[in-house]
C-alpha cells in the first residue's frame, strides 16, 4: 500500500526552485532515506509533506487522503521531528511533552504515561524537570524525537534525526527506530550520514537541485552506479595526463576528484590496474560512492 | 477563506501555563504601575487640577488607566510576545505541525492577548474599588469590557507584528500609535478641552470608545449613546482580526 505519494510536486521561493516537478511514492511500513547535498530540497520537500509549508504546484497524499483538503486529519497520525531545534523554551522538559500531546488533544493522564515512556526510551528521565536550556545538543535532539512519539504516529518524519548526537545516542536512536518500524510505523527520514541511511533504510532516494536523481534499495544503488568495488588511484600533476589518457583509451567508468581517481565497476573492468600500485587501493563500494556520484564531487570536496 | 476552530483553545493554554509560571515579574508592569499612576497623578497633579466636573480628578483618571493598561496588556503580548515565540523560540512552527493550523495559532494568540487585558483590567478595578473610586454596580461589566477590547488591540497588535521585520521596529508602533493613542483618548484630560479638529481624530482612536465606556461603567453614568462607543469597538475588532487573520497567515505560511 501506498502511504505518501506526491505528484509533479514543486515548491519555489521566488525564482528559486527548491522541490522541482518531484513525483514520490513511499509503501506503507517502509523507510525510505532521502539523501542529498545541502539545499537539496529535502526539508522543503518534508515541509510540504507535513503540511507546515504550501506547495507551488502539485498534489500530495498521505494515508490516500488529498493533503489540501485534510492537513488536520493527517498532521494527527504523523510525527514529526524537525531539523531545526523547536522545543518551547517557555517549558519544562516533561512540560514540552505534556504541552506537544495537549495540541493532540490526549488526556492528561494518558499524555503523562506516554510522556515519561518516552523519556524514558531516548534516556532522559532525570531530565524532566529540566527548562530547555539546561540540556545538550544531543539530549534536545533526543527530546525532538521523543516529541515526535508522544502521538503515536503512523508515519514518522524525521528531518536528520541523529545530527549532533553521539554514538551511543546514535545506536540508541537507531535502535528505536527499528523497533517502530517492525511494529509497523513508516518512516521518513533525511539524513547525510550515509551510514545512517545504508543501516536504516529499505529505500533511499538521492536528491540534489529538486531532483531525485536515482531511487532503490542502498544495495541496488550501489550495485547500479559504482559496482562492487571501487578503486582509489592517486595522481599527482605529473603522472595526470597520462592516467586520465589510459583512463579514458580503456573506457573505464571513473571520477576525476582532483588529487584521486575513483575507478567503478571495477570487476566488469576486470579489476583494472592503473599505473603504479603502491598509489591504488581496492576497496568496497559504499552508498558515499553513489552519492559523491549521483551528486558530483566537486561540489563536496 | 481557511477559518479558525475550536482547537485555538490549545495556544491559549499554554500561553497560560507560561504565564501562570512567570507571573511575578509581569504583574508589576501590569498592576503596580497603573496603581502608581493612579495614585501620584491622582492625588499630585490633582491637588492643582481640584476637579473635573462633578468628579476630583483621580476619580477621573482611574476609569482611563483601567482602559489604557488593559490596552498595553493585549498590546505587549501580541507585539513583543507574540513575536518572541514566532520568531525566536519557533514556538509557532512546532504548533503546526500538529492538528493545529496556522489560523488557530493565530486566534489563541489573540485570545491570550484578550485574557492578559482582562487580567489587568479586573486587578486594576478592583484596587481601584478598594481605595473608593469606583461608585458604581456597573463596573462588573468591566472585566467583559477589557476583553473585548483585549481582542480588538491584540488583532491590531498582531497585525502590526505580521508586518514587523524586526523586534525593534515595534518601536515605531509604539512611539508613534501605542503611546500617542493614549493621550489623546480622554485617558488623563477630557477630550472637550481640545480644539475640534483633534477632538475628531480622537474619536477614530481605537481607546476612545474604551475609555468612554469604562468611565461610563465606573461611575454608573450609562445612557443610550454608549452603544456606539460599544458598536465602534466591535467593529474595530472584527476588521482588525480579520486583517490579522490574512497577513499573520501571509507571514507564517513559507
Ligand atoms: N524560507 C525560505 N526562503 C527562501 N529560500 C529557501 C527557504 N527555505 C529554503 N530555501 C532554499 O531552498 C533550497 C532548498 O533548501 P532545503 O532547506 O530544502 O535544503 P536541504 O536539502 O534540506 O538542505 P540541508 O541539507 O542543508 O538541510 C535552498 O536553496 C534554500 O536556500
Ligand atoms: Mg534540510
């Protein structure tokens, strides 16, 4: 089952395009990764999708129900964490939870037992009656999804859940997310921590300029754009000209980073060798590779 | 045209959990002052003034100050209030994207305005009862009074702030309406000493009408005419909340 589809969808500040003619369809029970470089389109695209921010053109529905005519309805099964930090600093911490689940209309006592079980999921119990201010980065991160739960969403939409957090909160996050997902809860997630969207995602879409530019699984990614392996040779201005001349007489599937060659689909080259070899490294194709692809080196490095 | 629902009730609340947990601080702007007002200008500036009619002239000025701090109550909490949460806290951003919709993020808004300026006007009634001021059983219909006119000035208010790129432009509106407004709405001089033609720009003051009824209530001197003043500041209201409703909406909708 289809659970968010959008249709030609674009959203422009002004002149500029941000989401541009994008037509996404998200099955139900799934996570789906939304990878891309920053200024992509990918909170914009979120932002549209949860109803907080218009679209310019196009149709979104989720749960098969036209987003226009009911916001209300579907903002009440998503949960939603933003990228950027918008706890009420006016609050406590139990006091954000309890105050989130009152704009759901939860009752107080059911509010109060689903507040401190998810404090008590993201660790942050003796934090309750801490104001904002007195928590960490990590620890507000945590908070924000935790938020994000006390509705019991359907759909989870997570904008960079784990920026800022350190690897224990990290694999803890992780963790719960899979968790939600087996007990049925579809996620939406950007990230840009591939190792993030390879551990996590069923689906990943990679996104740059408003486009999606290539969608499967990490693995079909990987296997479609760079291969198995990858092949790292360093050049230097001396030896440049000749490589990328080699490179190109033997037709090989490369990327010019400056100071490195990436050379794909190493095996159907029949594991090329290039040049000497103490400057190449063999090594695993990673869903980085497809993103650096897809998204063009040059503007990362 | 996108309308408001029941569920504004939800903004109005937790406006009112945040105040009922910072509340000291607040109530000396809101009730110390006005009684200190009250009380100098009253008893100082009225010993060279004697009366004002039939009344001395801190029996005049109470009725202005209930009117005019109920004002600045609804005003401060739909200007610098509501922009603080907007703006700086992303208060509102967090709100919608729950069942809440942007216009019911509005309307608590101004409601919570309205309730602040009920608060003032009430606590400043009933010191100012205390200390013998108030002559009249009609001044109970004065905490309905304030929040009305709490609605009306924070859709004014929240209409400016819709328009406001930033915090220390309200500056502007405050110099240049908030406070102005004040004098020249029969707040601490009756508006018949003035030269006609300002006594025609006072009456498109938005405090004017409020500050008539209040008198009116305070002193039990009701009569018919009071219902423009009454009708003048319904309608007032209504526009203003209906032009806050499309800009603020304007501004939030990105
Ligand atoms: N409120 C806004 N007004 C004008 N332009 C905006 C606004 N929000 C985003 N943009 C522009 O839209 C484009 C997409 O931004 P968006 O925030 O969706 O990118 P992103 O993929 O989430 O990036 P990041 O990884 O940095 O979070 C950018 O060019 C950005 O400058
Ligand atoms: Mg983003």
């Amino acid at each position: 089952m289809i659970i968010i589809e959008t249709k030609n969808l674009t959203k422009k500040f002004k002149s500029l395009v941000a989401v541009d003619d994008l037509s996404l369809q998200i099955e139900a029970g799934e996570c789906f990764g939304l990878l891309g470089p920053n200024g992509a389109g990918k909170t914009s695209l979120i932002r549209m999708i949860t109803a907080v921010s218009p679209s310019t053109r196009g149709e979104i529905r989720v749960l098969g129900k036209d987003l226009k005519v009911y916001a209300r309805q579907v903002k009440a099964v998503l949960g939603v964490v933003p990228q950027l930090d918008n706890l009420d600093p006016d609050l406590t911490v139990l006091g954000n939870l309890l105050t989130f689940a009152r704009y759901f209309s939860i009752p107080r006592k059911e509010a109060l037992r689903r507040s401190l079980e998810v404090l008590s999921l993201f660790e942050l119990e003796a934090k309750r009656n801490s104001q904002i201010f007195e928590l960490s980065g990590g620890m507000k991160r945590r908070l924000l999804i935790a938020r994000g739960l006390i509705n019991q969403p359907r759909i989870l939409i997570l904008d960079e859940p784990s920026i800022g957090l350190d690897p224990q909160a990290r694999y803890l996050v992780w963790q719960k997310l899979r968790e939600l997902k087996a007990k049925g809860v579809t996620e939406l997630m950007c990230t840009q921590n591939m190792e993030e969207a390879a551990a996590l995602c069923d689906r990943v879409a990679i996104m740059n300029l408003g486009k999606i530019l290539g969608l499967d699984t990490p693995r079909n990614l990987v296997a479609k754009y760079v291969g198995k392996e990858v092949l790292e040779v360093e050049v230097d201005s001396t030896d440049k000209e000749k490589l990328l001349k080699e490179l190109k007489e033997r037709r090989l599937d490369f990327e010019d980073a400056g100071n490195k060659f990436f050379v794909f689909h190493n095996e159907a080259n029949g594991f090329a060798t290039l040049a000497n070899p103490e400057k190449m490294r063999r090594r695993p194709a990673t869903l980085e590779d497809v993103f650096l692809r897809l998204t063009g080196r040059s503007l990362i490095e | 045209m996108r309308l408001f629902s029941w569920r504004f009730i939800r903004v109005w609340q937790r406006n009112r959990d945040v105040f009922f947990k910072l509340w000291r601080p607040e109530i000396t702007g809101f009730v110390v002052e006005p009684i200190i007002i009250i009380l100098t200008m009253g008893l100082g500036l009225g010993a060279f003034i004697g009366s004002i009619g039939q009344e001395s002239y801190i029996q005049f000025i109470a009725p202005g100050i209930i009117a005019s701090y109920a004002m600045f109550s609804a005003t401060f909490e739909c200007t610098y209030g509501s922009f603080v949460r907007m703006e700086y806290q992303k208060t509102y951003d967090a709100i919608i994207a729950t069942p809440l919709n942007v216009e019911d993020v509005i309307v608590g808004e101004i409601f919570w305005g309205a309730t602040r300026a009920l608060m003032t006007g009430t606590a400043i009634t009933i010191i100012a009862a205390i200390f013998g001021l108030v002559s009249s059983p009609w001044a109970l219909l004065i905490p309905p009074l304030s929040f009305l006119q709490g609605l009306m000035f924070g859709s004014i208010a929240l209409f400016f702030t819709s328009m406001t790129p930033a915090i220390y432009s309200f500056n502007y509106f405050f110099t240049l309406f908030v406070t102005p407004m004040s004098f020249f709405s029969g707040v601490y001089f009756p508006l018949d000493q003035f030269p006609q033609i300002v006594q025609t720009i006072s009456w498109v003051l938005p405090l004017t009408p409020v500050t008539y009824l209040t008198r009116a209530l305070v002193s039990g001197n009701i009569h018919p005419g009071l219902l423009w003043s009454l009708l003048l500041i319904v309608g007032i209201g209504v526009v203003f909340f209906m032009v806050a409703l499309v800009t603020m909406r304007r501004r939030l909708t990105v």
